[in-house]
C-alpha cells in the first residue's frame, strides 16, 4: 500500500509541471519545488545516475564558477537564484528519483494535460483581450497583442515564453497524431481543435523565431516519417501558403525580407533591433573570449556598448537575445563548448533511445536559442530542463492505446 501511495504521490507532483503554463507567475517555482520537496521525503537509496547528473546540471556550475571573477555579485546571485532548478531538477531525477520508472501512461496524461494548459492560457488571454476592447486587425499589425500578454494579470507572460509553451504543445499534438496515440475519434477531434486554438494565438503572438522553428521542425517530421506522396504534397502546399501569407501580411514576420531591416540601424523594426544588440554582444565577446565576463557583469558590458552605438538599446537595457552569445559573455568559450557538450550528449541519447520527441523538443529549443535568452527567466529555465529529464529515458511510441 505504500509502494502504491508513493508512486501516485510521485506522479501527482510531475503532473503540476503538465498545467505550468497556467500557474502564476509569482508561483513559477512552486512545482520545483513540491517536487524536489517530495521526492526528498519518498528518498529510498539507490545508486546515483552521476553521469547525467553532471551532464545536465553542468550550465549552473559554469555559472557558479564564474561567480569567483565576477565584479558585481549582487546581481550574480540574483541570476543563480534564477538558474537554481538547473540544479534541483536533475539532482531530483539522477540522485532521488534514479530508480523511479516514469510509465507511459503518465507521460501520455502529461502531454495531453500540457496541450489542455496551455489552450486555456490561450483562451484567457482571448478573453481578456476582448474585454480590453482591443481591435483584433490592429493587434495583428502592431505590437500591441504582445504588449497586453505580459500585462494579464496572474499569468501575464513574455511574448517568447507564451510561444514556447505554445510549440512544445504542438509538438505534442503533431507526435500524438502522427503515432496514433489518441484513444478515439472524438479525443483526436477534441485536441485537434485545441491546438488549432494555440496555433492562432502563436501567430497573433508573431514570435518569429518560435514559428519558424516550428514550422521547420513539423515540416522535416513528417518528411523523415516517409509521409505519403500525396499527404506530404499537401504538406508542402500547405506550409508554403500559409509562411507566404505570414511573411506578406504579417509585420514582424515581412521585416525578415524586407532590405530596409539590414541596411542601417532602426530601431522601429525588431529585427533591426536585434541586429544591433548582436553588433554589441559579438563586439563584447571578442574582447573577452576565453573566460567571459562572469555570471554578474554580462548586462553591465552590454551597456557599455549600447551607450557608444544607440539610446534606443541602452534605455531597454536588452539582453544578447542569444542564448548561446549569452553565455559566452558570462563564462567564455569554456562555458560555450560545455554548454553545447549537454545538448550534444542529451540529443545523441535520444537518437540512441529513438526518442522522437526529445529530439524535437531539444532541436525546437536549440533554434529558439538562437534568438532568445530562453534561459534568462524561470519560465523558461524550468520548463526545459524538466522536460529534457522527464523525457530524458522515454520512447513515447510505445504507449498502449
């Protein structure tokens, strides 16, 4: 009986990760820590998964060593506070939890109650929206839509953390259906229309980088699931028209191929923008490139930059908007080349495992980091190193229907 009781209180506690993208922002961290709290309680010794706890825990220790160079540690400890369940959440899977089996079962209830979440964040900001009496065609030619995401009250969020919950619940959905993992008709119908519900509000979110990532990924899935001809001619048309519609009528998306975001600095269109911010970031690197600057003084440098090439960027005081030059700045091509070595080692495990959805998750977030300090906030930082240890061991085809 208490072998029984233990794994479903185990299982209660992963699944509050499956509703995080409508948990409060003031409560991000609870999951973490009810989790880490009760597998600590339910502690049963067992041998310690010590590879990859130092695998996927290797990030925070960079970050903590780069603490011993850095000027202001105010600021650093703020940001290891920030990066502290790339800690906790390995040390709960690979040190108390090493002989728990995940079943499918739970990851399938996982996923589904993950696609519900993040809907019912779709709705609500729908709703409130409507009730803000905005006007959907000016939303979706201005970035007032984004704007007013982070402003909802409760669970407001940064426009690239709403889209990432949003792929990672199309990922779900796309690898569910492809692998006829839904129970019935109507369930497939039900969660086919939930995640139309996200994809709309991904695309009014115009994150470029998480749609295009998207697509990327959903389009080379299908191809490398030897499609039929005929559905993956559909595919094609169908990606084709919708990434032209997006790029002409879409003004986020229309400055990617528009020459005016690369001839001179504008600080009116984001691309733009960013094209500056990287200006600085790889101006800063190069100056320090084999320790960085450390955890605490990365922000600080990028200033110093922003205050010699434009007001616009000092003012916003924005961050590299690359993971990976992220932490470069902060520990150097030491922390890079490490940095890369836990993505390498945790892809390669999945292609061992056959682990299609790792490989999509971790090649979904590989993208976005390209574009975004994914990792700079708690919504981002939790979500993704859950999900790479929750799926870490799993191949998700083999769930009974």
């Amino acid at each position: 009986m208490r072998k029984i009781n233990r794994v479903n209180i185990l299982n209660g506690l992963i699944l509050i990760f499956a509703i995080f993208p409508i948990i409060p922002n003031s409560l991000k961290g609870l999951p973490v820590i009810l989790f880490s709290a009760g597998a600590l309680i339910l502690f049963k010794k067992h041998e310690i998964n010590w590879k990859w706890l130092l695998i996927n825990t290797s990030l925070f220790l960079i970050y903590l060593i780069s603490v011993l160079y850095t000027n202001d540690y105010s600021v650093a400890f703020k940001k290891l506070e920030t990066s502290l369940s790339i800690l906790v959440i390995p040390i709960t899977f690979f040190v108390l939890l090493p002989h728990f089996k995940i079943l499918n079962s739970l990851q399938q209830v996982f996923i589904k109650t993950f696609i519900g979440s993040t809907t019912l964040f779709s709705i609500y900001s729908f709703v409130y929206i409507i009730l803000r009496n905005s006007s959907l065609d000016y939303l979706w030619s201005t970035d007032k839509y984004r704007n007013i995401i982070i402003e909802m009250p409760l669970i407001g969020q940064h426009p690239i953390y709403a889209s990432i919950f949003l792929a990672v619940a199309t990922l779900f959905f796309v690898y569910l259906f492809k692998h006829h993992l839904f129970k019935s008709l109507k369930e497939k119908l039900f969660f086919s229309i939930l995640t139309a519900i996200n994809l709309v509000f991904l695309i009014f979110l115009s994150s470029k980088g998480a749609i295009l990532a998207l697509f990327v990924i959903v389009f080379f899935f299908f191809t490398l699931q030897k499609t039929k001809k005929h559905h993956m001619s559909l595919i094609l048309i169908s990606f084709t028209l919708s990434l032209s519609t997006l790029f002409i009528y879409n003004r986020r998306m229309n400055e990617l191929i528009n020459t005016q975001t690369y001839e001179n600095f504008n600080p009116t269109l984001s691309t733009s923008v960013r094209l500056g911010i990287y200006d600085c970031s790889w101006a800063i690197i190069k100056k320090q490139l084999l320790a960085g600057y450390g955890v605490g003084d990365a922000q600080r440098e990028l200033n110093l930059c922003y205050a010699n090439k434009s007001d616009i960027l000092l003012m916003h005081r924005f961050n590299s908007h690359n993971q990976y030059m992220d932490i470069t700045i902060k520990t150097g091509l030491i922390g890079l080349l490490i940095f890369l070595g836990f993505l390498i080692l945790n892809f390669l495990n999945a292609i061992k495992k056959k682990n299609q959805l790792l490989i999509m998750i971790l090649v979904l977030y590989c993208m976005l980091f390209l574009v975004e300090n994914v990792l700079s906030r708690q919504s981002g930082v939790i979500l993704f190193f859950f999900l790479i240890c929750f799926f870490n061991n799993t191949n998700l085809i083999s769930i009974k229907k």
